[in-house]
C-alpha cells in the first residue's frame, strides 16, 4: 500500500478546518446576563448607554479588554474580557442601601460599592451608579483587583452620565 501526501490545496483545507475548531474551542461563548424588567423610558436610556459604551476598556488585563457577547443579545448589558467585566443597566437598589452610605464618586458619577467588597484581598466587586435612574451597575471580576473597579468606572462614567438621569445625588 502506497500512501500519497495530501496536495497544497487539501493540507490548507485541514489547516483552516484545525484552525476554526480550535478557534471555536477557546471561546467560552457569550456572558450571561440578567435582564430586568425595564418600562419604556429605562429600556430606551439601557440602550442609548449600551450603545455608548466603549468597544474596549484599555486599563485592564495585559493588553485592554475586547468588548464581548451577552445573552439574551437584546439585554441592556455589555461585557468585556474572560473573566467578563460587566455592565448592567436598569438594576434594583444593591441589597443593604440606603441613601445615608458613602459613595465614590469617580468622574462625576457617584458609585456605591457595599463594605464587604472593599478588603485587602482580592474579591469581586460590584459598584452601583444608585443616584441615576435607571440604575447602572458593574460587576469587576477579583482578576482585576485592585485598580479594576475605578478604571472601568471612568471609562463608562461618560456614557452614564449622558443616557442616565441623575435624581439624588451621592453622598
């Protein structure tokens, strides 16, 4: 039995085929969302804020962090990187607020962030635009300790700021 080499066009068919499987299999596919229930008015800000959000956040992971799928894909949400940094419009009032805490105000939007979240290890962290209306909220992954949380709320403070509406401002 004879064996014959595949010819060029056969082995670059192989290689692309290798190429799309392993591209595949690296994916870990689009980040799941919750999606809250939103009146007409907090679906049309969701979406002006989507929308704006940047297609990459620069300050985090070696490289800047590419903006990633969600599903649902209709959700008021973005995500960026693996582990997902993500954003989530139309949230509910974080769990233990009340309008006498302390937030942080990076780039003119004040961030409600719970105790808990603030330590001296690493640990997700999850802040709270709780004074616009929709609430934003965004969820940086413990990978990105301890900077994370502030650069990605300065790069998402402007398109906060211009599809949100401000009704009590941060103490």
């Amino acid at each position: 039995m004879t064996r014959s080499r595949p010819s060029g066009r056969a082995a670059a068919a192989v290689a692309a085929a290798l190429g799309v499987v392993l591209a595949v299999g690296g994916c870990s596919g689009p980040v799941d969302v919750d999606v809250p229930d939103l009146d007409p008015a907090q679906q049309a800000a969701c979406e002006r804020l989507v929308e704006a959000l940047p297609d990459r956040l620069e300050d985090l992971g070696e490289d800047g962090l590419d903006r990633v799928e969600v599903d649902p894909a209709d959700a008021t949400a973005a995500a960026w990187g693996d582990p997902a940094v993500v954003v989530t419009c139309g949230v509910d009032a974080p769990e233990g607020y009340d309008r006498f805490q302390l937030c942080q105000e990076i780039d003119g939007v004040g961030w409600f962030v719970d105790d808990a979240d603030l330590q001296d290890e690493p640990t997700e962290v999850t802040l709270t635009a709780v004074g616009y209306r929709p609430r934003v909220s965004l969820i940086v992954p413990a990978e990105y300790w301890p900077m994370g949380g502030s650069s990605v709320a300065a790069e998402v403070a402007g398109p906060v700021l211009d599809a949100t509406e401000l009704v009590d401002a941060c103490r």
